[in-house]
C-alpha cells in the first residue's frame, strides 16, 4: 500500500484484513492444505487422519508447514510392521512427529500470585485473553495505570479503584483506606497492543481484591463486563464479542 501513489490511494476502497481466527485456520486446513498435502505425499483420506482436535492443538501451539504428512508417511513406511489403516494422528503422534510446542499457555505461572487476573478482549482476529496485574508499594496514595490505555479504559480503573474502597469493610480489606501509605500500580501487558473500552470493570475489581486479600485468582477464569459505582456488572454488546 505504501507504493501505491496517494492520488489513486483516496479513490480506492480498502479492505483491511488482519488475520484469520483459530476457527478460520482450521476449515483451511481441512478444506483445503491437507487434501493437497495428502496428494502430494501419495496418502488418501482414509489413510492418514487428523481430527479436529488435534488441528487445533497445532494451530495454536506449533507451526507446521508440508512436513507432518511426510513425516508420517515415512515412519509408517519404516515400521517392520506397518500399522493398521487409518493412521490416526492424535496429540502425542503430533509431538513425536513436530517436537514440544513452540510456547506454551502461562496462564497458571502467572496466575500463582496475588493480583493477577484474565479478562477478555475483542480484536480484529476474534477474541483474545488480556492479563491484568497490580501491585502495590509505600506510598501516598498514587494510582498509576500503564499499557497503552485509552480514557475509557483509565476510568475503568478508577471507578473500580473507588468501588473496592468503598467496599472494603464488607470486603474484609480492612477500614476502607487502601490507599493510605500505598501507592497502586495497575499494569496491562503487551503495551504495544492498544486497549480501550468498556468491558474490564469487572477485571480490575477482581485485580484489586485479590492484590488486597492476598488471595489468587482461579487460573480457569476469564472475564469481560463493564462496573458501575453500585457495583452491577453491565451486559457486554453483541457488537463487540
């Protein structure tokens, strides 16, 4: 786009397309890379499968290009004893035949302390995960918010800031001052990422209560929703999620 000349840039129309979803990358796959592949290498479909799950274990974790349908083709034809027909290639076939995982999820690790929870996001690829983190420190009641956040987000904050000091007794957080000697520092990850809107209420009051509790939240939990100062979690659009 960048060598297109300006003049015909303003009367072209532009489709932006980011990327494609989990979803999208697994009917490719399905449709349309592993019938060529299974071509290619002289399989049938009846031959060599791959279930669903098991795409979608390598979308996510391992990057794979035309050597999972050569690699299987050449281990069966190296057995002594070739396996029976269809060869299933399940999880543990995939990490035999591509190696471990390229990374792996940190949700648990990150989750094991205090003050860290999973919210819920909206991007342009589908739905993504969002981390929230906060500490706190000696000071004079400073709230310091990083990651790339827009005004939506920033209020977001300090409603839900106001909302557990309001709440703290009943909270068991103490007397209501949280604030006092203590500076809070509330933290969003991958700060290259813009992160505006308003469904991380509910996320940050949960933040702020397990920093303040010095309890951890369930790794197995993400959540979305915008707060109110009565504390009701608004219903999240059909238009964003």
């Amino acid at each position: 786009m960048a060598k297109i000349p300006p003049a015909l840039l303003d009367r072209m129309e532009l489709i932006q397309i980011p990327g494609y979803t989990q979803e999208e990358k697994a009917v490719i796959a399905k449709r349309h890379l592993m019938p060529k592949q299974l071509r290619e290498h002289g399989l049938t479909a009846e031959q060599l499968q791959i279930p669903d799950d098991t795409m979608k274990l390598i979308n996510k974790k391992k990057m794979v290009n035309d050597s999972l349908p050569e690699k299987a083709s050449h281990e069966a034809s190296t057995l002594a004893h070739p396996p029976e027909m269809p060869i299933v290639i399940d999880d543990l076939a995939v990490e035999d035949i591509l190696g471990p995982p390229l990374f792996e999820s940190e949700v648990s690790q990150r989750l094991s302390q205090p003050g860290v929870a999973v919210g819920l996001a909206w991007t342009p690829m589908g739905g993504e995960i969002m981390f929230v983190e906060a500490s706190k420190m000696e000071g004079e009641g400073k709230l310091t918010l990083t990651g790339q956040l827009g005004d939506v987000m920033k209020e977001s904050a300090n409603l839900a800031l106001n909302w557990v000091r309001t709440h703290a007794s009943k909270l068991q957080l103490g007397n209501g001052d949280l604030l006092n000697h203590n500076d809070i520092h509330i933290h969003f990850p991958a700060g290259a990422v813009g992160k505006d809107g308003p469904s991380a209420g509910v996320t940050i009051v949960t933040v702020l209560v397990s920093l303040f509790s010095d309890h951890c939240v369930r790794s197995d939990t993400a959540m979305t929703g915008e707060i109110t100062l009565r504390g009701l979690v608004l219903p999240v659009s059909r238009q964003c999620y």
